[in-house]
C-alpha cells in the first residue's frame, strides 16, 4: 500500500554509530533533508 505523502514514513538501515545528522541532510536531495534529521536509533528486540 503506497501511503499518501503526510502519512509515509521514512526507514533507512545502517550499520555502526548514527552518523552527523545534519551533514548528511546537506549530502542528500532537497525533498529529504528535513527528514534526514528526525532519524533515530532503533533497538531491535
């Protein structure tokens, strides 16, 4: 099911350390940067 563009949700998966949020968010295209700095680390169960 492709969500609308309000309710989609952003998952992306990395290996080590949570990286410098903000210099990723200028490495990456425009539409994403704001998302890039609400990441946070999951615990996996």
């Amino acid at each position: 099911k492709r969500l609308s563009e309000k309710e989609s949700v952003n998952y992306v998966a990395l290996t080590g350390p949570l990286p410098d949020l903000e210099e990723w968010s200028t490495s990456v295209p425009s539409e994403l940067s704001p998302r890039v700095k609400q990441w946070v680390p999951c615990e996996l169960a």
